[in-house]
C-alpha cells in the first residue's frame, strides 16, 4: 500500500514539475518557486518525502524506500510524465527513483553529484563538518543550525533560520536510514543511472556551494551549469533566477 504523503502545490496549470527537497528539509524550500511566475504557469507538486515535513514517519527510510514512495507519488497525483526536479538528497532519490519513471519527460538535479558507490562520497562532497548532522539521529539546535548555513553561501543574505525547524522537525530515524544506506552500500550505481537515463537532464550547481565538490561534477563529464553567487540551496536564495532556468528547460522538451 502506498503511504500518501503531504505537498504543497502551485496555481500554475502548465506541464507538471515534481519538486523534492533534500535531507532535513520539507516543501518548505520551495515555496519561493511556487509564488513565483514559474509556479504561476506550470503545475508544481513539492512533495515531503516520508518521515519529513508533514509526511508520515515511520517506513522503510532506504534509499530505494525513499525512490519508492517518490514514485507512488507522481502515480497517485497522476504525474508520471512530469519533469522531476530534486535538490541534494532530493536528487540521489530521483535518481533511485527514474528507472520506475519512464515517462517522466526530464530530469533537473542541483546540488547533488551522483555517486557510482558509497566510496565515492568521499571525493563528491566537500569535507564539511557540518554536514555530518545530516547523517546522525537526535541532533542539537546548535548542529542543526550550522547544518543550516552550509547550505547557503558564505554572507548569503538569507537567514540559516529558514532551514532549522524543519531540521528539527525531521524524523531522527529518516536520517540513520540514511547513513545506513551509503553505510551498508544498499544505493544503485547512480553515474550509470545518469548514463542510462535516456530523457533530458540540467544540471545545476552554485558557484558558492559549501558541500558539493564542482570540480568532482565535471569529471563525471555531466553539462553543468553554474549560477554565480549561490550556495547549496538555489531555489532558496534565487527563485526567481532559478525559475527563469527552469522555464527554458521545460519549454525546450
């Protein structure tokens, strides 16, 4: 039985965009794209992954337990042939997800370098103590808040703050059944899935990035593209600029 999980939506009427956030973190992280002019034309679903936002917890919090419930979702929304955004984790799950979303008409990641073994992590991401938080069950507000400004840029103008309730907020076991993954190696080869996707895929990165590694991106070989003056979180501290590149992706299918 698919668990039916909580989203937010635009007013937009256009192509269907699945919008899924990253570890820790809700719907919320989109909600600049969902009142923008890109939310006002496409339909955008911004999905809480299970045991996030208002989703239910409990579950199978794997890897392919997180791509299983994502693709329950674009079914029970009737979405299968929407185009697939995810930031960050978001990302790696919708990677999990594609080869059970074969009409899905494209891919958008941002902030998520596709790892072909858990070994891989180690070269993908940038070496920032911060980002352990992400991977540990009861964390401190003080560790949540400073999981929070990693991922934003250095001086960003946007608050940390945006980020920590939904931190705290995360089921602590949402986050082991994570480490437990990359872990025990339980994750799909997922450079291969990209090399097997056989759909369109944009590839977003910000130049002030403080947890992925863009010189790592581009020796996967992947067409990245690089928005000047933004951290980890783009759809957060540029949704207009975002919503812009977007629109061209989705126009261009």
């Amino acid at each position: 039985m698919t668990t039916e999980l909580a989203f937010r939506s635009s007013t937009g009427t256009g192509r269907t965009v699945v919008l899924v956030h990253g570890n820790s973190s809700s719907a919320a992280v989109w909600q600049g794209l969902l009142d923008g002019p890109f939310g006002q034309r496409f339909r955008c679903l911004a999905v809480d992954l299970p045991g996030h936002g208002a989703s239910p917890r409990g579950g199978d919090y794997s890897m392919t337990g997180y791509a299983s419930a994502l693709a329950g979702f674009l079914s029970s929304a009737e979405a299968e042939d929407a185009v697939v955004v995810g930031w960050s984790f978001g990302g790696h799950v919708a990677l999990h997800a594609a080869s059970a979303l074969p009409r899905a008409a494209g891919f958008v990641l941002m902030g998520t370098p596709p790892i072909a073994a858990a070994e891989s992590a180690a070269t993908a991401f940038l070496p920032n103590p911060a980002v352990g938080a992400g991977f540990r069950g009861e964390i401190s507000a003080e560790d949540a808040a400073a999981f929070a400004a990693a991922m934003l840029a250095p001086g960003s103008s946007v608050s940390p703050e945006v980020f920590v309730p939904d931190i705290l907020a995360t089921d602590p076991a949402a986050r082991l059944g994570l480490a437990a993954s990359l872990r025990e190696g339980r994750i799909i080869d997922e450079v291969e899935a990209v090399a097997k996707l056989g759909r369109p895929l944009l590839v977003l990165h910000g130049s002030e990035d403080q947890m992925v590694s863009l010189d790592y991106l581009r020796s996967l070989g992947l067409p990245v593209e690089v928005l000047a003056g933004v951290g980890h979180a783009i759809q957060v501290e540029a949704p207009e600029r975002l919503g812009r590149r977007l629109t061209e992706f989705v126009d261009g299918l």
